[in-house]
C-alpha cells in the first residue's frame, strides 16, 4: 500500500494496471489474501520497488532517499513525471540565456 500510495495511485488505477479486481488488490493490501509470483512481479515492476519491499517492508539500493534523480523521477506516476520534465526544460532554458540582454548564448 505505501508504494502504490506514494506513485499517487489509486486502488482501481492499480488492480487494472495488473490485471487483477480492486477487491483483490485491497485484500492483498490488507493481507487477507496471498497472490502468484507472476502478479508480485508485475506488481513490483509498476510501482519500482523490490519484491523485498513488498513482502517484507525493506528497503534496498532503490530506497527513495537514496535514489538518483533519475529513479526518484522514473518512481513518480507519469503527470508528475511530466511536469518535473517541464520545469527542468524552462530551467536549462534560462541557464542558457545571457542575463545581461536577457537573449539566449
């Protein structure tokens, strides 16, 4: 659940990521329920994270305080991906422009 609530999604966005019903996401999420290795694996692909995390709670190499700013973009739901990817463009841009003339180098 704190993986799939820090990638900003919901449990519906979720289950139909992985093929699986919101209600089967939920008891997985509550520990009602156990579920395929094929399903962790997608699940882990979707949210990023090791299959250490998911069923033990651990954190490894891709712990977010850790992270590059690479993976700490690629962990984030695509939006937000974007908007990141915007302000770093209007941010490069404007490195590159002369302050003096206010014009582009």
């Amino acid at each position: 659940m704190t993986a799939r609530k820090r990638a900003d999604l919901t449990q519906e966005e979720m289950s139909e990521m992985i093929g699986v019903t919101p209600q089967y996401l939920s008891d997985l999420e509550r520990g009602l329920v156990g579920t395929s290795i094929p399903t962790l694996i997608k699940i882990c692909n979707k949210l990023n994270v090791s299959s250490d995390f998911i069923l033990f709670g651990k954190s490894d190499e891709k712990d977010i305080a850790n992270s590059t700013l690479i993976e700490k973009i690629q962990r984030l739901p695509k939006h937000k991906a974007d908007m990141v990817e915007t302000s770093l463009n209007i941010l490069f841009e404007a490195m590159e422009m002369d302050p003096e003339q206010k014009t582009y180098k």
